[in-house]
C-alpha cells in the first residue's frame, strides 16, 4: 500500500526532465563526421532513505546529502553506423553526516568513453544498437564519506533500441528502450544492471514531453548503506520520469526538470532537477 501510494503521488506532484543526458539520444546514430554535444547541470538530494526491506527511515534532523554536478557528453560520428561517445562529469558534493559536521568534496567523477554500432535499422525509422564502454574514475578515494564514485576502473555494455512509435498507437512520437550491464573491477564489485524506456510525444512544433521509466539494481559483497549515493555498491531503485523540451533551432535544443525517487532498497529517497543543452553540429 505504501508503494502504491508513493507511486502515485510520483506522477500526480513530479515535474522533470532528462536526469541521463544521453539516454534520449542513445541508440540513434549520429550521422557520420557529425557532432553531438550535451553540457548539463544537475542537482540531486536525500535525507531520508529505503532500508534493507523498502521502508522509508527518516533522517536525523540536520544530516544529509546532497550533491551538484556538471556534465559533458560528446558525440561523434565515425561512420554511418559507429559513434564514439565520451561523458566526463565534475562534481561537487555535501555530506552531512552529523549535525555541525559537513564533508564536502569536488572534482572530476567516473569518465565513460566507448563505442557505439549500430546493429539493424527498420527503414530507418527504428534502430537497434549496441554499445561497448569503459570507465575511469578520475579521482582517488580517500574518505568512503566525501568520494565521488566507487574509484574503481569498469566496464558497460548497453543493448539500445528506438525510434518512431507504431502509428497504431499514437501517430507521433518516440521511443528509447536501453538494457544495460555495468561491471566494476574491485573486491567488491558491484555489478549493475539497469532497464530504462523512455517514451517521447511532441505537442507542439518546438515543444516535446516524455515519460522515462528506470529500474536499476547493483549487487555487492558490501551492504552497508552509505549517504553518498556515488559510493553506494549495494541497492536498487525505481525512478520514473516526466520530462519537457524545447527547440530553438534544428541544431540547439534546451531542455529542463526534476526527478523523484518513489520507492527503492538500501538507498536514499532521492529528488533533483536538470537543466542541459543539445548541440547538434
């Protein structure tokens, strides 16, 4: 009953937009010698979090963790079927731990760079793509409290599919599906596994809204919960995503929004918001 409610409370009261600046553009190939630029800024928070069984536990007053970040995704198309893609992050982060005692921390967080091919296209008018990453972090940890990721050097491998929506359902619109496999070389791992859809309807000529849906579970040796979302290895979660943009022009495209994390195991009760840029060249 508790989940249902918070589920709907989710979708009556969230307002939000891209919380991964790549996943709308994910899967479609960028053209080749074409450039696909996205610069970000995010804000994420939590108080509160989901223990070991889903129930929320609330914070003690005065702690918490909260945490702004930038981020830089760039595309560009080799060929007319491969895309090499590069996201590099730079964070800045506050945890309070105790009442009167804050920890905060800044810098680069975990580089992704890989390749991105695309397997089948449907008359071009749905893709299949996979693509293949590494990960590597771009600090070195030493305070489990004020990292900024797991420091630890990793792999993904992403299964994509999308385009345009069946005319049967809605006559416009998109759709993006991503099954993702994420592997960390540590002791203690994690492995990751993620499942996003995202579905795409535009309601006027310049004007877009889109729903995306996000199931993610990381499995670890280590259980412990940490307040820092970026050094957490064990939980799962379940984000759902409202999300609006709009075109200027056909190469530069702004979009802007928030997100809320309604129910989840070993992490925290998370919300944010994002603003971010499309540049097509």
């Amino acid at each position: 009953m508790k989940r249902t409610t918070a589920f709907t409370y989710c979708f009556l009261l969230l307002l939000i937009v891209l919380v991964i600046p790549t996943k709308t553009f994910a899967g479609w190939p960028i053209g080749k010698y074409r450039d696909l630029v996205i610069p970000s800024f995010s804000y994420y928070s939590q108080t509160d979090h989901f223990d070991n069984n889903g129930n929320i536990v609330k914070g003690v007053p005065g702690t918490g963790f909260t945490s702004f970040s930038s981020n830089l995704f760039l595309g560009y198309g080799i060929s007319r079927k491969l895309d090499l893609i590069i996201t590099v992050p730079f964070l800045y982060q506050v945890n309070r731990i105790a009442p009167g005692n804050t920890l905060t921390s800044q810098g680069a967080g975990d580089m992704v760079a890989g390749l991105s091919y695309n397997l089948v296209n449907f008359n071009y008018v749905r893709f299949l793509s996979v693509q293949v990453s590494g990960i590597v972090p771009l600090y070195n940890n030493t305070n489990q409290n004020t990292t900024l990721g797991l420091g630890a050097y990793g792999t993904e491998v992403k299964l994509m599919f999308c385009g345009n929506l069946p005319a049967s359902i809605f006559d416009k619109g998109y759709f993006n599906t991503e099954l993702a496999y994420r592997k960390y070389y540590s002791t203690q791992g994690p492995n990751q596994v993620s499942l996003l859809t995202t579905i795409g309807y535009p309601v006027t000529k310049h004007n877009q809204i889109s729903l995306d849906l996000l199931l993610f579970k990381s499995i670890s040796s280590d259980k412990a919960f940490n307040p820092n979302f970026f050094a957490e290895r064990d939980f799962e979660f379940f984000k759902p995503s409202l999300n609006f943009g709009h075109t200027f022009t056909r190469r530069f495209s702004l979009f802007v929004g928030g997100y809320y994390v309604p129910f989840g195991i070993n992490t925290g009760v998370g919300y944010g918001g994002q603003m971010l840029a499309v540049f097509k060249l």
